[in-house]
C-alpha cells in the first residue's frame, strides 16, 4: 500500500528526546539582507559567516536545526512583517538583517520522509533502518504556505556519516509503508553544529 504522503514533508519538530514535553522553543538568528536563496519552514539550517544559511543538500552537513519563520520591516512600507519562510531577495528597511526563527534543540526530534522505499515491512527491515543515519535532499517549497518539500535521501543511509539519524517509523499507518517512497520516520539530529562543532 503507498503512503499518503505523495511528496516531502519537509522536516517538523516532534517533541525531544526522552519523551520530554516538545516546549517548540525556537531561537532568533540573523538571515543575511538580500541572500537570494529561499528558506523554507522546516528545512535544515545551518550558520555560515554568522547569517543562517540552508543546510539542506549538505547530506553530511552540521545542521543548527529547522527553520520556522522570519520576520523583517518591509522596504517600502516600514510595517513589521511575518512570514512562515524565507522567500528570498529581502532587504529590509534601513538595511536591516531578516530575523530568522530556528528550531534549535540540539536534543529535538523531527518527522521527515524518505524520497524512496526503504524496504520490507519486517521487523528485520525496520531494525536495519533504526540508527542509520541520511542526508537530506536540496530542498524547495511552496510559496503559499511556506512548507519545505525536502525528504531524507535514502541513497544516502550510513551507519555513521550523515546529518540526521533514524529513530523509528512513525505510528501512522497511512505513512509507514517502507515498501513504498515517502515513508515517514523519526530523526534526531546526527551532526549538529554547536555540539559537533571542533
């Protein structure tokens, strides 16, 4: 049977290791004004040079953590904006930097999906898959509602190398079919880049 998720899901915060209660507590970081690349809620980020910049692509990249939202003042009007993502080309009134909201928990859990099938639905093939580790794909999105479309790469799955590790398969039956592409699974991050950090 296919999953009902017919494409990525992006990366969504699930709660933090341990059980602990998911506060969805997220940090204030600068996005550089005027970087031309989107940034999509719930892509992988990552800091370079001080600005947070995609860390999507990197499938052994240090992550920071997810997006979820920006906020700037609008060049032409002044008036404080939101935004659930990072659409790109904003420079902000006075040259300010764009605001970035990250979901930074070094210790938080996310539910992605993988691009592929990852199996049998045997307790064999989901062992085999827990504690792996995989990258994420270059990520895009949608300009309505902001949400990355980005899915773990299963070409990519490591015991060790890779930004993200499996956990388990999510307890949803429309999406746990590992015979079928969009699987979706539980990951904690496996290079982050404050605690991996030399």
């Amino acid at each position: 049977m296919a999953n009902r998720n017919a494409k990525g899901i992006g990366l969504q915060p699930s709660g933090v290791m341990g059980n602990e209660p998911a506060t969805q507590g997220q940090s204030k970081y600068h996005i550089d004004a005027g970087h031309v690349a989107a940034i999509y809620n719930g892509q992988a980020v990552k800091t370079t040079g001080g600005y947070i910049t995609t860390g999507s692509a990197g499938i052994t990249a240090n992550t920071l953590g997810t997006l979820n939202g920006v906020f700037y003042n609008a060049t032409s009007t002044k008036k404080p904006t939101w935004n659930t993502y990072y659409p790109g080309n904003i420079t902000p009134a006075d040259s300010e930097d764009v605001t970035a909201f990250v979901c930074d928990d070094p210790m938080g859990l996310w539910i992605g999906n993988f691009d592929a099938a990852l199996g049998a639905n045997t307790p064999a093939a989901i062992v085999a898959t827990i504690g792996a580790t995989a990258g994420t794909g270059t990520s895009s999105g949608s300009t309505i509602n902001g949400r990355s479309d980005v899915t773990l790469t299963q070409g990519t799955i490591a015991p060790l190398a890779n930004s993200w590790r499996v956990l388990r398969v999510v307890e949803d039956p429309a999406n746990s079919d590992m015979t079928a592409a969009f699987c979706s699974v539980v990951v904690v991050q496996n290079l982050n880049q404050i605690i991996n950090s030399a």
